[in-house]
C-alpha cells in the first residue's frame, strides 16, 4: 500500500530508504547531500560500485550500513558528461525501469517497508504527475507500506502508518 506523507525522509522508520541518482554521482544536492553526509561510507561504497560496474540509467543500488541502514540508489538520471559536473535530468523510462529494479530488491531482501522522496522531481526534473503513476504500477500492490514523502519537512518525523 502506498502512502504519501509530509515529513523529513531522515527520520523514517521505514525499512530502506530510496532516492534517486545518477551513474557517477556527486551527491551535491537535495537527499543525496544528506545521505552522504550522514553515512560517509555508503557514499565511498557507491563511488566504487559506480567505477568498477559502469551501471546504466534504469538500474538500483543496494546498500546496507554495520547500523543496520538500508539504501536504494535508483539510477534515475544520465550520468553527468564530464567529472565534477551535475548529472543529467532524469528521464521517465529510467525512472519505470529503475522502480522495477527497486521492486526486485524489496523482494530478494524481504524489505518491511520502504521510504522514497518525489523520486526524480527535484534535481532530476520530471513532472511529480507523471512520476506517481510509475510508482503506482511498481510498488502498489506489494504487501508492505511504501511510504511516499511528498512533502519536505524538516526535522518533522511523518505518520507512518503500519499495515
């Protein structure tokens, strides 16, 4: 079931947190920013994943921490075109097979709930109207609470209804 809510995705209860990327990602801006900050080793881990597996747009990234931290990083965006700079917007068929990759995750590791930002609407650009009915036809129907944070606040822990 999904559930969008108002909150900071920091403070989510959910199981994994995702968020949306491009292939050799800085991680300058918007949730990224704040992941890297707040788990440094989980960015060191990606930097490596990204140059030694090369992945595509439409891909996903599993990451877990010695905390028990659970991460998604949907490659959502074209990787920027030279070091150093931003990546490219984000595209509607890399989002849709991105959330596919996603799903395939929840399920191979048992996720009890999932929490995602407007996945690809902030540095990636696209429309929120056209993104949600791609989240509706990847992660509606999994058995587990989706929980959509549609609206930032910060500091602002979200009403995350169980199941």
């Amino acid at each position: 079931m999904i559930y969008e809510v108002e909150g900071d995705i920091l403070l989510s209860g959910a199981s994994a947190t995702v968020h949306g990327v491009g292939p050799d990602d800085d991680f300058q801006n918007g949730l990224a920013f704040a992941l890297r900050n707040r788990w440094p080793s989980m960015y060191k881990d990606f930097r490596h994943f990204c140059h030694t597996r090369h992945p595509r747009p439409g891909q996903a990234w599993f990451w877990g921490g010695p905390g028990g931290e659970r991460l998604v990083a949907l490659f959502t965006q074209e990787p920027p075109k030279k070091k150093g700079a931003h990546p490219e917007k984000a595209t509607l068929p890399h989002v849709n097979h991105a959330l596919r990759a996603l799903r395939g995750i929840v399920e191979a590791e048992g996720f009890e709930s999932v929490a995602l930002p407007r996945v690809a609407t902030g540095v990636g650009g696209l429309d929120w109207e056209e993104v949600r009915p791609l989240i509706e036809t990847h992660l509606g129907d999994l058995p587990i609470p989706v929980y959509v944070y549609s609206t930032y606040v910060p500091g602002q822990r979200a009403d995350e209804p169980e199941e």
